[in-house]
C-alpha cells in the first residue's frame, strides 16, 4: 500500500511471501522497496518492516482478517 503523499517520488514498498525453501528457514515475509535515491530507498525498507510487524498480529483466516480491516 502506498500513501498519495510519497505517489510522486519513484518509490514504493511491498510485502510478499516468503517461498516455501525460504519459510523451511524461518523466514515468512519478503519486503521488496525501490527508491529513487538511498534515503527514499531506506524509509521505503522502514515503512516495509513496519508493515510487517503491523500484519504478524493478523488472523490467517482471510474472512476474520477483512473484518477486522473494517473495524
């Protein structure tokens, strides 16, 4: 998800799943960021760690997880 502010600035960040050799290491998500410049480039890696302490507290089941998106 990007925010309207940061739209304009070649940036972005994204969370993906981790493959299932990576998940056999302990690994569960992948943070992929692009910037335009090194600073960019590392508040897009900080918002992606961010985001992926905010989704470790979500439940799995994609029903449970749209309500509680709503509330």
């Amino acid at each position: 998800m990007m925010s309207q502010t940061g739209s304009r600035c070649c940036s972005k960040s994204e969370l993906e799943d981790a493959d299932p050799e990576e998940q056999e290491e302990g690994i569960d998500t992948k943070i992929k960021a692009t910037g335009f410049i090194f600073p960019i480039l590392c508040h897009e890696i900080v918002k992606g760690l961010e985001e992926a302490k905010a989704r470790h507290g979500l439940p799995e089941d994609p029903e449970t997880r749209r309500k509680v998106y709503k509330n």
